[in-house]
C-alpha cells in the first residue's frame, strides 16, 4: 500500500499547507456550499448528511480541470483539505449553530439569538480542538472503524488510481442512489461493511426494539423515557471507562508498543483545557443571555459546571458512537441532559441555553473525527509518525476555516428561515420539553432504565460499546434507519 501511495504522491517531504492561497480560496468556496446544504437540510428535512463524500469528488472534479491552477489538487492530501472543508461547514452550520439559536427564537426571545450564536460558535470550536487533542489515543485509536471516513479516503483512493476501483466507485454510488430511490438505507447498508459488528449488532437491535414496539405491544418508549435512561447509564459507565483509559500510567514499554500517534498524556491536557474553556464559555453565555440574574450564586455555580460537563461528556458519547458505528445521537444525548437540568431545577431560559449549548458539542468532535480517519489513510496510516500529525494539523486548520465561514453564514441567513418558520425540528421537541416541565415520575423511569443501560455498557467493555450503540437505536425512531 505504501509503494502505491508513493507513485500517486501520497506521500510527500511536505504536506500542503491548509493556508495557501489556492487552498484557502476553494476551501471558503466549498465552505459555503457546504453550509448552504446543512443549512437546508436541517431545516427541511431534519437532517444534515456527512458531506465528506461530495466534497472528495468535488475536488476529484477540480483536479481533472485542465488548467494549471488546478493541477495541484491532483495531489490527494489537497483533496483531503478540501472534503475536510465542506464536511466541517456542513456540520456545523446545522447541528452546531442553527439549531442551537432556534431554541430561544422559539421561546419568543429572539433578542438572545446572537448570545447563543456566539456560545455556539466557541463551543464548536472547542468541540473540534478537544477531537484534534484525542484523535489516535488509546480512547479513540485511529484504526478504529470511524465508518464515514473510510469511505470518503477510499473514493479518493479510487479517483486517483483509477482503472478497476473507480468503476467500482461508479457502481457503488449507482447502487446507493438507486437504493436510497426507492427507501432502501443504503448508506447504512454500506456502513455495516465497516463498522465493528458487536457495536452494530446492539445499534441495529436498538433500532428493532424502538420501531416496533409501539405497533405490536402498545408501549411508547419514550413514554416511559426508556431510551433516555439506557443512555444515562450506558453513558454514566462509558464516561467511567474512558476516564480509567485515560487515567492510565503510560511506561516506556507501552509508548514503544503503542500504535496511536498520540498519547494519553496529550489527551488529559485536551480534557482539562476544553472543560475549563466550556466554563468560560457558558459564563460569557450567562453574561450576554441575562440569565445570571436569574439564578442564585449558588445555583448559578451549579449550572456552569454542570453546563460544561454537559457539552464534554455530550461530545464523548457522541464520539464513542460515532467511532464504531458511523451514528452520533447527539440531539437525544442533549435532551438527557436537558432532562437532567430539568431534574435539578434551572429556570427556563437557563435550560435554554443548556440544551443548545450541549447540542452544539459533539457533531463537530465525531465530524473532525472522520476526516482525520480519511486522511489517516491517505496519509499511509500512521507509518509516518511525523507527517501524520502535520497533516492532521492542516486539516484542523481547514476545519477551523470552515467553522468561520458557517458561523458568518448562519448569522446572515438565521433571518431568512426563521421568518419562515424552518428551524431544526428537534428545537420543538425542546421547547415543548422545557414548557411540560418534569416530575420524579420522570426521575424514577430514568434511573430504572439506566440501571440495564449501565449493565450492557459494563459487559461490552470500552472495546464494543454495546450499552451506548444499543441505546443509539432505541434514541432514533426508524426501524431502518432511513
């Protein structure tokens, strides 16, 4: 593999720089196409797709422009940079920016649209930089499945080597659009090729149990808040199993032996700093929002640290999901600790600003995560420990570019479909949530149901994550996962 990267130029003295000119150009041209698609997508349809794949034959397409200008993107560690790019934009203009402001909009505050924009926009950056610091530790290995961005290095792959992989590309791509024509999952179909198969096995049980339940035994599962309590303690016991992961002493013998390009010491420092920083956040949240003035010392207190373990144990979750299975329940995780704030008893628009401040934290982490995945790969996977991590610096650098653009993006455009009344269809769900209020009713279903959630999550080990993937199915209402 290493001999054929070499002969297309995969592997150089020096990887491009996510700052040239040319580079930048097309990375901010892409960036807006990208969060135009979020953008759209999140609003209309509910959803924002992993844009990885566009954008890698969007720069498959610009290479075989025959001009010299773009004779450079040939080269596919660009072509990187830039699915990097529309990937990140995508992101985070729906899930990380839009969906967070649409909640005080909801509220009948929009004066507080820009306080959460701007909580939003550092969190997400955060998110990202927190991933950049975890990426290839022993927690979240670059050789795990990471399903999207396997797929996005292989269609590159498949461009630049021509002949038989790029026909199979073709089919490929025929096969899922056909497939997803006619309501055929094919993307999720794909993924199961990839993915680790305990942890899809628990994600796909999940997904039978929440999708027919309701027809055949007459149970609403969220009803009895069965979903969210599994994740709380699958979640409780993932978090526990990283924290041991990460608090482990690593010897000389360890560090030689280990693969990852990172260490364990690296990511502790990552932790530290981003929850210190989610902190600082969410007080410049509670500064420009007004809600300080509506709580205690005391409980204002309460709500910044537990605003900030909120969007960093978020992020991890979502992150362990996304790693093994190529899913990131990251609107259901911020409804748990929506839930849980509700438990303790923050005012409305302090859980407000909670939800969409956890809300924004996590698909940027899994996002970033598998485009450094693509890159791994591109990059000959880690056989070149030096040029690993500067190419995973440029791509860190080409993904805080496009969080700049969709950040500007969303602040211009936010108008245009709130005036229509598009926002993400999950901010209802958490209005709706917030006005019904919650009672220990709610309390007792979510610790009876975290107690199973704890045990699948403790048998499974950190190497399946059976409790967390199984809860993920439960999380998402469509059997097929369409």
């Amino acid at each position: 593999m290493e001999k054929d990267n070499k002969k297309m130029d995969t592997v150089v003295n020096r990887h491009p720089s996510a700052l040239e000119p040319s580079t930048i150009v097309l990375n901010i041209i892409v960036s807006v196409l990208g969060a135009i698609i979020g953008l759209e997508l999140i609003t209309r349809l509910g959803i924002s797709t992993n844009t990885s794949i566009v954008g890698a034959l969007i720069a498959i397409l610009i290479a075989r422009i025959p001009l010299k200008f773009f004779s450079e993107f040939r080269q596919v560690n660009r072509q990187n940079l830039i699915q990097t790019a529309i990937s990140g934009a995508t992101f985070s203009a729906a899930n990380a920016l839009l969906l967070p402001i649409g909640i005080p909009y909801l509220m009948g505050k929009p004066e507080l649209v820009m306080p959460m924009l701007i909580g939003a926009g550092l969190a997400v950056i955060t998110d990202a930089t927190i991933l950049y610091f975890s990426f290839d530790t022993k927690a979240f290995p670059a050789e795990a499945a990471w399903p999207p961005g396997i797929a996005t290095a292989e269609a590159i792959l498949a461009a630049a080597e021509k002949g038989k992989k790029a026909m199979l590309l073709v089919y490929g791509t025929i096969g899922g659009i056909v497939g997803k024509y006619f309501g055929i999952p094919t993307d999720v179909f794909g993924v199961t090729w990839i993915g680790n198969v305990w942890a899809l096995l628990m994600f796909g049980l999940g997904l039978i149990i929440r999708g027919y339940t309701p027809n055949y035994f007459g149970i609403d599962l969220n009803a009895i808040y069965m979903p969210h309590g599994i994740m709380i303690g699958a979640g409780l016991v993932a978090l526990i199993q990283i924290i041991r992961i990460v608090s482990e002493k690593e010897g000389e013998k360890s560090d030689k032996d280990s693969k990852v390009t990172r260490s364990l010491k690296e990511m502790r420092k990552g932790l530290g700093r981003g929850f210190g920083a989610y902190i600082i956040i969410a007080l410049i949240i509670a500064l420009l929002g007004g809600i300080i003035t509506q709580m205690s010392i005391g409980m204002l207190v309460v709500w910044l640290l537990f605003a900030a373990l909120a969007a960093l144990a978020s992020e991890l979750i979502v992150g362990i999901a996304a790693m093994h299975s190529g899913w990131f329940p990251a609107f259901a995780t911020a409804l748990i600790f929506l839930v849980l704030g509700m438990l303790i008893g923050f005012p409305p628009m302090a859980l407000a600003f909670l939800v969409g401040f956890t809300a924004s934290t996590g698909p940027a982490f899994a996002d970033m995560a598998y485009d450094l995945k693509a890159g791994w790969i591109l990059r000959g996977k880690g056989e070149d420990p030096e040029f690993e991590k500067e190419g995973r610096k440029q791509q860190y650098i080409a993904e805080l570019l496009s969080f700049v653009v969709s950040i500007v993006m969303v602040a211009v455009f936010y108008k245009f479909y709130f005036a229509q009344d598009l926002f993400a269809p999950v901010d209802r769900v958490y209005v709706a949530t917030i006005q019904a209020g919650t009672s220990m009713a709610v309390a007792k279903n979510l610790l009876l149901w975290a107690i199973p959630g704890a045990i699948i999550q403790f048998l499974g080990g950190p190497s399946k994550q059976l409790g967390v993937l199984f809860a993920t199915g439960l999380l998402i209402n469509f059997p097929i996962a369409a």
